[in-house]
C-alpha cells in the first residue's frame, strides 16, 4: 500500500514538471487547501497572494486542465472558484484560434455527472469533437 501511494505522488509530480516547461516563466506553483465549511464546496484558498504576484482573474491549472479562476486575492493568500459552481465563466477558444465561446459549468442528474461546455460560439462554427480548448 504505501508503495503505490508513493508510485502516484511520484506521478502527479511528474506531471507538474511537465507543466511547469509548458506554461513558461508566469506560472506560480501554489498549494490549493480546500475549507471544508458547509456551503463552500466549490470554492478553495491558494498559499500565494498578491505580494507574489497573483491577480484576480488568473487561471488556476493541474497538469489535467482548468481547475479554476481566482476571485479575490490578499496579500499572501488567494481564494479561487473551481469549474464545479454553478457561477463558473471563463472565456475561451480552441487552439487553433477558429472559434471563441464561453466555458460554464452545466449540471447533470448528479455530482458526477457535471461538465465543462463551451458555449457560447458563433452559429456558423462547428466544433470538433474531441477539440482541445484554451
């Protein structure tokens, strides 16, 4: 058992690496640390604030994708908002530039079952399935 926790830490480090070649010299690695207070389930803190740079606004990323948005920031720490809350609104676009939108959270029958859909787009445009999103 405690060697296949160590297996997946020694993963989700890896994979961090490889993020942090791929978002360049303005990304901050940060620890996210979650409430737990009732009513706060999609919302998070960051060990980083304003005296290390983060703004309002900035996207808060894993090595899978989007986690979030920051929403209000101190000055050493910042709180954030993931893709799960019903409020959720980033702007965005596919890679290759072709069509812009609006990623938002919809809800499914159940927690599980929520996603990411951009929405949005120009009427004319056809996405691709399968397209990746930024």
């Amino acid at each position: 058992m405690p060697q296949s926790a160590l297996l997946q830490e020694n993963q989700s480090l890896r994979e961090l690496l490889e993020l942090s070649k791929r978002a360049g010299p303005g990304f901050l690695s940060a620890t996210v640390v979650r409430s737990g207070t009732t009513g706060s389930e999609s919302m998070f803190m960051i060990d980083r604030g304003a005296e290390d740079g983060v703004q309002v606004g900035a996207p808060v990323v894993n090595a899978r994708g989007l986690v979030g948005i920051i929403r209000e920031v101190r000055s050493h720490v910042a709180v954030g908002m993931d893709w799960a809350n019903p409020d959720f609104r980033v702007s965005a676009m596919l890679v290759d530039g072709g069509a812009y939108g609006i990623v938002e959270n919809v809800r499914g029958p159940f927690r599980e079952a929520d996603r990411l859909l951009l929405n949005g787009t120009p009427y004319h445009e056809t996405v691709p399935e399968g397209e990746l999103v930024i």
